[in-house]
C-alpha cells in the first residue's frame, strides 16, 4: 500500500501542488490563505489531480483492508462508494474537494468492476450504437445543477438527489459505451492506440498549462479581435492553447527534474 501510495503522490499530488504554487505565482496571488486553499478548496486550482490522488489512495486503503480482512475487495470498495455518496447527500460537504470525490469515486468502481467481470462489457455493436445515442440524447440536456428541463420533480424526493442520478446515470451509459468499443479501438492491431497512447503520457500536462494559459489567451483574443463572430473567438483561442500547450509539454518532457516534478513521470 505504501509504494502505491508513493507513487500516486509522485504521479499527481507533487504535479498538484507545484503547478498551483506557479498559478499563483504568475497571478501574483501568493498567500498563506491561497496556499491554505489548495487543499481545503482545490476546485478552484487544478482539482482533477488531486481527486485522481484521493481516489487511488482510498482504492488502495480498500483494497489493503480487504486483504486484511480476508474478503472481497469488492466489499469494501463498494461500501466506501457507497458511504461517499452518501455522506455528500445528506451533508453536502464540499471540503478538501469532497464533493468531485463522492461523486467520481463512484465512477472509479464501476469501470473497476466492468474491467473485473467480462459480462458486464457489451459487445454488440447495435446496443453500443444505442446507448451512444441515448448518451448523446443526455449529454445534451445534462446541467450540473439543474434538472433537464423535461424531467419534472418528484414529490418527497429532494431535487439534489435526482440530480446526481440524473448525472450519474448519463455517466453510467458513457462509461459502457466505453467499455464497448474501446476492445475494437485500443488494441495492438488498431492504427489508433499508439495515438491515444502518446495522448495519454502527455494528458495530464496538456490538462494543467490548457487551465494554466486559458484565461491570459482568452483576455488576448478577445481584445484583438472584439467584433468577430464567437465561434471565431473560441476556435482562435483552441488553436492557440493547442499549440502552447503541446510546445510547452514537450520541452518540460526534455529535462528529467520538470518531466518528474511537473508531469509526474517516474
């Protein structure tokens, strides 16, 4: 559990910390309030690495005490998955990031349990073809803190839980999309899989200086250009953090200190 845990810090706590010290630095927006808030309120930096660090850690706490106990590791995953959300329900904590927590830990264990058990992934190309319809039919409507307009209320239920099932469940059929192509797709023999290989080593710095970069570029853009049509705007502003953000990963890629320290490569 230890090494584990070591590794997952290397890969996503330290690249975490330093890039937002480096935000702040650049804003200069350096405080012991604003260092304070990166961990008691990280979805206001780049919170997916740290979400992604706290859930492998309580993954691998499951998974130990499971070996302790002498039990299915199922068990105590699904029971902490379930006592996550739950806790979120009924006290919406939103501490130390707990509510991406709750609700992404639930994710984890599902694509855990469908990578376990074979039978859960749908091989059937017209039922994949269904479910990405029906996910696309979702998508569209999904708000993260509203129901869909069609969707009315239900007496006695409160409206904070249809909301994450509604969430839920539109993430529940992405995910078996996912599963069901990804065997035709990411496999030795598909042309692709080298490229979502290589997008995979480098997504997490893509992901930070995209975030990093975004509200410099867009201020720049929108300045330059201010009468040109939106969709000019934004595709401006794609391109150019495209390229930034590809010129930039790499050269940190080139030196050992900023590949470990920045991009997690260990």
């Amino acid at each position: 559990m230890g090494n584990a845990c070591k590794r997952r810090s290397k890969q996503l706590l330290i690249p975490y910390l330093l890039w937002s010290l480096i935000s702040c630095l650049i804003g200069w927006n350096l405080s012991w309030d604003k260092i304070a808030n990166l961990l008691l309120y990280p979805d206001r930096s780049f919170w997916f690495l740290w979400i992604l660090f706290l859930i492998s850690v309580i993954f691998v706490g499951c998974q130990w005490v499971a070996d302790k106990l002498k039990i299915d590791e199922l068990l105590s995953i699904g029971l902490s998955a379930i006592a996550l959300f739950g806790l979120m329900v009924v006290f919406e904590i939103r501490l130390f990031g707990f509510q991406f927590l709750s609700y992404y830990f639930l994710f984890y264990t599902l694509g855990y349990c469908i990578h376990r058990f074979s039978w859960l992934q749908i091989k059937n190309n017209v039922l994949v073809l269904g479910l990405f319809i029906l996910w696309s039919f979702m998508a569209w409507f999904w708000n993260m803190h509203e129901l869909p307009l069609w969707m009315p209320a239900i007496p006695y239920v409160p409206t904070s839980l249809l909301q994450y099932a509604y969430r839920g469940l539109t993430a529940v059929v992405a995910l078996l999309v996912i599963f069901g192509v990804s065997p035709k797709w990411l496999n030795g023999e598909s042309n692709v899989n080298g490229c979502f290989k290589e997008l995979g080593s480098i997504s997490l710095g893509l992901y930070v200086v995209h975030l990093l970069l975004l509200g410099y570029v867009r201020e720049t853009v929108v300045s330059v250009m201010p009468n040109n049509p939106i969709w000019l705007q934004m595709g401006t502003i794609f391109i150019i953090l495209l390229v930034l953000s590809v010129g930039i990963v790499e050269m940190l890629k080139r030196n050992k200190w900023t590949a470990k320290l920045l991009l997690g490569k260990v």
